[in-house]
C-alpha cells in the first residue's frame, strides 16, 4: 500500500520493542488446594529479557506450559507484566494506563491459532477486514473499502470475497482473512500465535508464504509464537527457546538450529521427526514432565530433567549459597568419575520416579544387587557418595522410596551450580555474527 | 499376498449417508499388514485415513456403513460380502458377528489407541481401575494379579511413580501421560496388531518421542505389528517400515518408506513432501499445494487429485488412475495410482492449467460440455 506508515517510525536495526526482567505471575486459585499449598503464584513468565528489531521475525518457541503465549500478551500488553519494563518504539508501555495503550494498538496487531473462531460469522469478510480501521478512525469510508479489497488481493484472495460471509471460507483462507485485518491499520508489530497449527501442511504452506510476501512488501516486524520447530526454521530470523517460563536461549536461525548450546534446545531438536528415512541418527529423548510452574526448581529449570546436569562441589558454588537443608546434606567432596556422575544421577531420577520395582527385594543386599544391576553395572563411585547410595538403598528396602528420594535430591542436585543459580551466558556465535544468549551454567567462565 | 500377512484389506469402501449426499470417505483401497511391522497410512485431514482404520474393527456408526471390500483378519473374515444373483451384496456368512468381533478380535488381537486419550477414559473411574478390570476380561488374571500387572505396564510405558499414580482419575494425568495409560491399556492385553491414529499429534515434541522410542522398544520386544495413522511425513519417516498416501477416500501411493520417499511417484506425495517445512534445513521457498481438498461428497471425475494435480492433463479428468506397479525390483511392492505411469493417453494429451490458486481457474476457459459438470466440484468459493 503506497500510504506512509501512520505515526514516528523506527529504523532499521534499532528495537520495535525492548523487554526488560519483565515476568508475569497469575495468583493460583484460592479456596483449600491453595490454603494447602500456601497459595503461591503461578510463574509464567520469570524475569526475561530480550528485543524484538524492526522488520524481523522473532519466534519464541517451547512446548506446552513454556510461558511463551503469556509472554506475547505481556509484551502487548493484553496480560499487564508483574514485573519489568516493556517499550514500545521508545515508550514504556508499563508506564501506561489502558486508555493510553488503545491508540498504539493500531500498531501492534495480532492472529491467532483458530481460523474459525475467530471471525464474527454475521460479519461480512469485508467488515472483518475494515473493523479495526474503524475503530482507529483511520480513513473515510471508501478508502477503507478500497484498503480492503486491495488486502484481499495481497493476500491471495479476491476483491469480490469483501462481500462474502466466513463460513464461505476454508481454514486457510479465513488465516489470510485475519491477515488482511491484521495488515490494515498499517501495523509495526504483529503477534501471530501459532497462525499454521490448525492448517493442514499443504494449505499452512500457502499461509506462511503469503506471511512472508507481506513482510517483504510492508516491513513490518512478527512475533511468531510456534510449538513447531520446523515452521520456526522457515520463518524466523531469530529464535528464542523457551521452557517453563525462561527463556533458555535466543540466537540467530541459522546460529540456533545448527549450533544449539542449552541442552534443552537440543533434546527438543533431537525430538523432532525428521522427514527423511535415511536419517538415523538416535532419537533424543527427554525424561520425565514438565514440572509445575508454581514452585519451580531454583536456578535452572531444566534441572529436574537435564541430561548435563553438572556434579555437585564444582569450584565455583560457594556452600554460603546453599539453603540450610542441602548445605548440610551436601558432601565435602564429589570426587567420581564422569561416568559414575552419570550413573548416580540416572540412579536419582530413577529413584524420584520410581521407575524399577523391587518386588522381591526385601533385604539390603538384594536391593543393592537390583540397583547394582541396573544404574553400576560400569562404574561405581567410592568414598562419601557410596556412603550415601548405601543410605538410600537401606531406606529402599524399608519401603522409604519418599525418604530415599529426599536423600538423593538433596545430596545429589540441590547443591549442584545448576540448582544454585540462575544461569545467563552470552557465548560466539558461529553462524553469523548476532549475539548468542545461552542459559546454562555449562558455559560459565566464557564470560557472563 | 506374503506370507507374513497378518491383515489384508481389500476393496475396502466406507460410505456415509448423509443429508447433503454420500459422503465417499473411503473409496476402494486395498492394503496389508504383516507380521512385525509398522504399516503408516498418512495424508491431509479428509483422506479417511481414520475412517479406513475404524472400519477396520468394525466401529463404524451411523449414518456411516461398510458397503463392500474385504477384510481378513488371519483366518478370519472381519468384513466380506457375497454377490446375490440380483447384484446386490450381502455379507458372508463366515463373517464375524458383533459378539465375536468384540470377544475374539477387540482388545486382545487388535486394539486400538485414538488421538484423544480423554474420549477412552471413562472420568469417573480411576485409571487403575480401569486398567485393571481391563486385563481381568481379557487374560486369565483376577484381583491382585491383575493390579500388579497393570502397575507393571504403567511402569513400562514410563508413567512415574506407577504405585502411585495407579488410584489417580484420567483427569489427574496430563495429556501426554493419558496417553501412554492407553497404550498401556492397549499392551496390557498383548495384542498381536495395535491400530494408532494419530496417537501423538496432541502431544508436545519431546513426548512424542518418548511415545515413539516406546513403540520401537514394544514392537522389538514382542513382535508386534503397527497401523500408525498420521499426518505428519517426520513420523512416517522415522518408524514405518511401509506406507500408505490417501487423499480424498483413496490409497494413491503405497510401498516401503524409503521407496516413497527417495522414489517418490505420485504427484500428490509429492507435493506433499515439498510442503512440509524441514527442522534439518533451512528452506528458502516452500512449495504448497494449490486449492484446497475438495469434499468427498462429490469427488472431482477422473483422478481424484486432478483440480490441484502440478502434471494434470486433460486425460486425468476422465480416467480413474488404476493402481499401477512401479517397483524397481520385483519384491518392493510399490504402486501409484497415477495416470502417467499407466498407458492410457496422458502423454498425449494437453497439460491442464493451474493458472492460479483458483483451482477452477482453468474452467472457464473450456467450453466443452462434457466437462461442464467439473464445476459442481469445487465448493470453494
Ligand atoms: S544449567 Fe545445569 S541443569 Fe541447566 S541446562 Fe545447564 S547443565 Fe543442565
Ligand atoms: S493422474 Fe493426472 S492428475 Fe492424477 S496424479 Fe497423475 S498426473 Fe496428477
């Protein structure tokens, strides 16, 4: 459209939007479950930061529960953040009341997932299309008619479909419907929340393409919330990886796909079916669930389920660190070779998942046999820890698998870096030259 | 047919009675199962993919009904009719009734695992009881037998704490874990052939390969064989060992993995491999399919892709693609059902033009009567 952008615009390579320790916590339902569990807030989104730039695709991806749906609606506003600042091309959004947020939401459009409902059935396609133009008074009547048939066009619709109803329409084409509507105040910024996922591949093909002809043609910047990695490699030009409300790590495409550092980004790139039978390689697979958002690990969130998870008595965590219970529980030294390290942390998980039976393993000694058996077949480490194994393996034989558990989690990870601390590293990139954000205490001393 | 076969469906046509006309969900397909083996059936919604595999134990409902084809079971006839004097078809008297199909094939030959988990759980019960009474009906075990063997399979699919977990209610389990509570439902009573339709496409990604390495684990341990209905080409790629393409109530391609893949015949599989975006690489420019699927009520004449077909030719609006062999050795079995590798005129005959999205874009531009009724076809607007 030839109409100059409404409003200052942002140039090139400074930010649309800046995002600082912003977080959003819902309050968990009150009644008896909350009295119980102390009534603690649901941690959607923890601290994060991160800038979207003009005229780019950043995609946040994560599974289910990631946070990654709240962060966007945070960032526009649509949940206010708890915490942190959010501007907007200069203006601290967070500052702002929702009378003063209206006029800019001219700027900042969105789509979403569901092509069929989120069109107003009695609504004519072409009033779907003109509806937030009228509602930021922008242009007379038959401009407004003449943007819409245009966009209509642009989206690879047909003038004519201005005076056809919805449900006329197959799913893909109500998602080029919604993006004609979200294009038509001009926006800097549109929030696409997961606009493919309902869409068969052929037709989510379609709707991509025509995605990236519009930013081609408009410049404007998406926030592209995905589950699907795929989709995100087509798309993004940057990718932010999310897991139960942090961001993970954020880098380049190119720089994230093939040089993934946290070891979360790599088990869910692992995890992705590969359309190609003569890829064999190994399918990664993550243990365990997502834990509960309220009540999270500390430090590192993946923690509970990282296959890295570092071994406890590294250097750099001071005991001062350490919360009372695990201080003490922690040992003097951890000395054991990796492998053994692998071993007891297989063995722990294990344990805390209860994942082996033993059935007719009553005595010490048969336990031992069985849990020899199935975590120290390779290697065994000595000396304290071996104490505390034998622990765990008396406390199984009474039937204590909670108490065994404790033991284990206390001894084992609590006290290690990655339950210490928060971790935040900017490393190299190898694949072009952006910044690449890594939270993982893997590389902690290449600079923090 | 191999040796192996477990299952073989042959002719199989799935039509639905509805107000609006019949809905041709599956429409003459043949296809088999061996011993072992994971046999995919993929495509877009609307192929009849999971009408193809319900119909397969017989849980078709009204207004839909099983009108012909066969389907053999090992010995057993689960669907075959005989032809009456007059034409019409009644079923065979050797066929299964409602009762033995529940007694004898159910559960406990083939059992089958839905996308939902929540529409096989009943809520109110919980999963251990459930499971339990599950395995009481179909193997010989009774009271704390069976609930030890119903802990054990908890474990074996990866539930945690299944001791635990087992007096929980469907509800208390997220959706991921549900899952695998109806696989182990499915395994508890050590099927000979589990029937999966789209088992994981509710599911996040790294549960998804959770479920999928468990599959591999269970299918090495006890030989069992696989239908694994889906739409997604990654998964067909990583755990079939044969595949069927359907689009609109028809097997268009089928042959092994690799064949389908590397020796891609079919315009449709095609298609549909340049469409989906690759986690592996960085596409620049994907390829999509034009138009939509039409519906099923009235199929477009001729080959049924021909409205979005990229090689489609005037002759492909008349002739109804018959399967052909296009197996480079003699034991691959790799057929299509595609025009241009048969010898009935599509080379020379004049290419159709796509001009546009549009798929009737091409229509107007031909006059000629016999092909007037093709616009009936296209409900897109
Ligand atoms: S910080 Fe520790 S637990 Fe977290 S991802 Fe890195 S190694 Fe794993
Ligand atoms: S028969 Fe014709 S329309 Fe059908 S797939 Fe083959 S070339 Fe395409």
């Amino acid at each position: 459209m030839s109409d100059a952008i409404g409003g200052e615009s942002v140039s090139e390579d400074e930010p649309v939007v800046e995002v600082e320790h912003m977080s959003k916590y819902f309050s968990s339902e009150t009644g008896f479950i909350a009295s119980l569990l102390g009534s603690s807030d649901v941690q959607a989104v923890d601290e994060v930061s991160f800038d979207i730039r003009k005229g780019e695709t950043l995609a946040l991806v994560g599974e289910s529960g990631c946070g990654k749906s709240t962060l966007a609606r945070a960032v526009l506003q649509l949940h206010r953040p708890t915490d942190g600042t959010v501007r907007f091309k200069g203006q601290n959004l967070t500052d702002l009341s929702d009378r003063e947020i209206r006029p800019l939401r001219r700027d900042m459009q969105m789509i979403f997932q569901d092509p069929h409902s989120s069109l107003n059935p009695r609504l004519k396609v072409g009033q779907i299309v003109e509806e937030p133009m009228k509602a930021h008074d922008l242009h007379d009547p038959e401009e407004r008619t003449r943007r819409a048939q245009r966009l209509l066009e642009k989206v690879g619709l047909e003038a004519e479909h201005y005076y056809r109803y919805p449900h006329e329409f197959s799913g893909g084409q109500r998602q080029r419907i919604n993006l004609a509507r979200a294009f038509s105040t001009d926006p800097e910024l549109i929030m696409c929340d997961e606009p493919t996922s309902a869409l068969d591949v052929s037709v989510q093909a379609q709707v991509l393409n025509v995605m990236n002809e519009l930013q081609e043609e408009f410049g404007v910047t998406y926030l592209f919330i995905s589950h699907d990695m795929s989709v995100v490699r087509y798309v993004a030009d940057r990718v932010a990886v999310m897991y139960l409300g942090h961001i993970v790590e954020l880098a380049e495409k190119e720089e994230l796909f093939e040089n993934p550092q946290h070891p979360y980004t790599r088990a869910l790139l692992d995890s992705i079916p590969i359309p190609d039978p003569r890829v064999t390689d190994a399918r990664g697979t993550l243990e365990g669930d997502v834990p509960s958002p309220i009540d999270p690990p500390s430090g590192c969130r993946f923690r509970t389920r990282c296959p890295k998870l570092i071994r406890p008595g590294t250097d750099d965590v001071d005991r001062s660190e350490l919360d009372e219970q695990t201080a003490a529980a922690a040992l003097s030294i951890y000395e054991m070779s990796d492998v053994a390290w692998e071993n007891v942390r297989a063995y722990t998980r294990a344990v805390t998942r209860r994942s082996f039976a033993l059935e007719d393993a009553d005595s010490p000694a048969a336990v031992r046999n069985v849990v020899d058996e199935r975590f120290f077949t390779d290697a065994r480490p000595g000396g304290e820890v071996d104490e505390v194994l034998d622990r765990s393996i008396e406390l199984l034989a009474d039937g204590e698998w909670d108490g065994a558990t404790d033991l284990l989690r206390t001894t084992f990870e609590e006290p290690s870096i990655c339950a210490a601390r928060k971790p935040a590293y900017t490393v190299e990139s190898e694949y072009g030259g952006g910044d690449h954000y890594v939270a993982c205490h893997l590389h902690r001393g290449r600079g923090e | 047919m191999n040796q192996n076969t477990i299952l073989s469906v042959d002719g199989l046509r799935t039509h639905f009675y509805t107000e609006q006309g019949v809905v041709r969900a599956v429409d003459d397909i043949s296809f088999d199962v061996r011993q072992g083996e994971i046999v995919g059936i993929v495509g877009e919604s609307g192929a009849g993919k999971s009408v193809a595999t319900t119909s397969i134990l017989r849980l078709i409902e009204e207004p839909g009904e099983i009108v012909a084809g066969e389907i053999t079971y090992q010995d057993t006839t689960i669907v075959g009719f005989d032809e009456r004097s007059d034409g019409t078809l009644v079923p065979k008297d050797e066929m299964l009734t409602n009762r033995q199909m529940r007694s004898q094939v159910r559960g406990n030959e083939i059992a089958i695992i839905f996308q939902d988990p929540m529409e096989s759980l009943n809520p109110v019960y919980t999963v251990g009881n459930q499971l339990q009474e599950f395995i009481e009906l179909n193997r010989d075990l009774s009271g704390s037998a069976a609930k030890k063997e119903g802990i054990d399979v908890l474990r074996e699919v990866g539930i945690p704490e299944p001791e635990a977990r087992f007096g929980d209610y469907p509800h208390e389990f997220s959706g991921g874990m549900r899952q695998r509570v109806l696989i182990a439902m499915a395994l508890a009573c050590r099927p000979n052939l589990i029937i999966a339709d789209e088992p994981t496409t509710a599911l996040d990604v790294t549960v998804e390969g959770q479920i999928l390495n468990l599959v591999s684990d269970l299918q090495e341990e006890y030989g069992t064989s696989f239908i694994w209905v889906t739409h997604d080409m990654g998964v067909v790629a990583e755990i079939c060992d044969r595949v069927n393409v359907m689009y609109l109530g028809k097997i268009v391609e089928q042959g092994p993995v690799d064949e389908i893949f590397y020796d891609t015949k079919h315009p449709y599989t095609k298609a549909l491999l340049e469409s989906v975006p690759r986690p592996d690489r960085t596409v620049d420019e994907l390829n999509p399919i034009v138009g939509t699927m039409p519906s099923a009520i009235d199929p477009p004449r001729g080959c049924r892709f021909h409205t979005r077909c990229p090689d489609a030719r005037e002759a492909c609006r008349e002739v109804d693609p018959q399967f052909v062999d296009v197996s480079e050795t003699p034991d691959t079995e790799h057929r299509t059902a595609c025009i241009k590798y048969d010898d009935v005129g599509y080379w020379d005959s004049v290419p159709l033009e796509h001009a546009s999205e549009q798929d009737t874009s091409y229509i107007d531009e031909d006059q000629r009567p016999e092909n007037r009724d093709l616009e009936q076809t296209e409900g897109e607007p």
